[in-house]
C-alpha cells in the first residue's frame, strides 16, 4: 500500500468492504454507473455521506449519469491492496478450515491458501481441497521458506495465542482469528477477529423485538 493510503480516516477504510461489495453487485448485473442516492439507499447511509466519502477521499468524478462503478471498484481494489498475492496458511483443518479452505472470497482478497497445520497425527498428509495438511512441527521451517505471510486461526481456543506470537517471529504478520480469544502484538501485526457469535446475538435480539412487536 502507498505511504498516502496510510493517512486514510479509519471510518472510511472500515466501509470500503461494503462499498466494494455493492458496487461489485451492481456490476454483476451490468451497470456502468451509480448515482450517490442509490449507493446511499444500499449502504444505509446518506446521500450527502456518500458524495462526502468519495468527493473527499475516492473516485471524484460525477458527471450527471453518475460515478463510474469499474473506476470506483479499481480504487478500492488498490485501496486494499486486493491484488498483490499473499502467502497463507490455515491452522486447525477441521470443520472451519476446511470450509474456509474453499472459499472464493479468500483468492479474490489475495490470500492463497498453501497449507493446512494440524496436531492431529491422522491428518498429517492428508490433501483437503487440493490444500496439504502438515503437522505443527513443521510450521517454523515452511513459514521461512514459502514466504508466508497471513495465518487463518481455525483451531480451539487453547493454545491460540501462543501460536500466534511464535509464527509471528517467523514472518506472518496477518492474523484471521475465528477464536474468541484476545491477544495483541507490540510489532507490525494485524488481526481481524471474527466472531460469528456476534451476528447470531443481535440477530436474536432484533428477533425478539419484532416478536414483542407482534404481542
Ligand atoms: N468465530 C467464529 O465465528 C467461529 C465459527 C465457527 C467456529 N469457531 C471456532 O473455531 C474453532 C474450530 O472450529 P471447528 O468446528 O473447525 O472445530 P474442529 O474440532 O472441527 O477442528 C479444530 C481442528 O483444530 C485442530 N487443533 C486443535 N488444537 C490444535 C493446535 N494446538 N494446533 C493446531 N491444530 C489444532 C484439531 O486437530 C482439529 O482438526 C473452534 O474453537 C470454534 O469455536 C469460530
């Protein structure tokens, strides 16, 4: 990413994934242009938000039909530094990994999946989704030697951060982490946690208000 993407607000970084998403929407179905009213209506946001994001930050180029969906999507794509290959490898091939292991979204983001880490002896070896599972032994030696650079944490809880802070001396400086626990790094290292949790308590929650709604 170039030194000038650095200085972005934060606020606007966190909404490009769902800009990139809509429009890419939009271009799926033919669409060349977007005018800020319809982005905005697809975002929840306000027109004068959108106009804002990208007057100030993005694509400046409203000419009356719109802005220029591919333009945008080429920014952000840049932006996030989509296209530039980054080396992964997930650790835990049990039911999360492997359905992660064959997720398009992962390739189009730039992260290649080279291998599967487990403890389970009886994986060790095992080819899922063309993808090779080799023991934790291992993880150090082909960290160095394939270049890797981001790690998928699909495995329990235990352990999880110790890991995590032992294959980050070897290189990886990108973290997925489906685990609920917390860890944080004094270096150059980023986490995104994901936590499906989240999502199933507040869809409960706004489920129950429309059921009050109904008493
Ligand atoms: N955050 C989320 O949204 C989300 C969603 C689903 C699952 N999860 C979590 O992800 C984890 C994995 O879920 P799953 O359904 O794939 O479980 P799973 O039991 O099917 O697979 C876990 C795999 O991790 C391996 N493993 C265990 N300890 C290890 C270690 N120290 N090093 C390397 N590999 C190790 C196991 O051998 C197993 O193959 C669970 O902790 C679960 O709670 C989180």
């Amino acid at each position: 990413m170039s030194g000038q993407y650095r200085d972005y607000p934060k606020h606007l970084i966190r909404k490009l994934p769902r800009y990139y998403r809509y429009l890419n929407e939009q271009k799926q179905l033919g669409r060349e242009y977007i005018s800020s009213n319809e982005l905005a209506l697809l975002m929840g946001i306000s027109p004068s938000q959108v106009r804002q994001d990208f007057n100030r930050f993005l694509y400046n180029g409203y000419h009356g039909v719109g802005y220029n969906v591919s333009a945008i999507l080429e920014q952000i794509t840049e932006l996030l530094d989509l296209k530039t290959k980054k080396n992964t490898i997930i650790i835990g091939a049990g039911n999360l990994g492997q359905s992660l292991s064959n997720y398009d979204e992962l390739k189009n983001c730039g992260f290649e999946i080279k291998a599967f880490f487990d403890i389970n002896p009886k994986l060790t070896g095992a080819v899922i989704n063309g993808i090779k599972v080799f023991d934790m032994d291992k993880i150090g030696e082909y960290i160095e030697a394939e270049n890797i650079v981001a790690a998928i944490l699909a495995l329990p809880t235990e352990g999880t951060s110790e890991i995590a802070r032992k294959i980050s001396e070897y290189g990886v400086t990108m973290f997925l982490n489906f685990n609920p626990v917390f860890f944080e790094f004094e270096r150059d290292v980023f986490i995104e946690n994901v936590h499906i949790d989240d999502n199933l308590m507040m869809l409960s929650y706004k489920g129950a208000g429309e059921r009050n709604d109904e008493k």
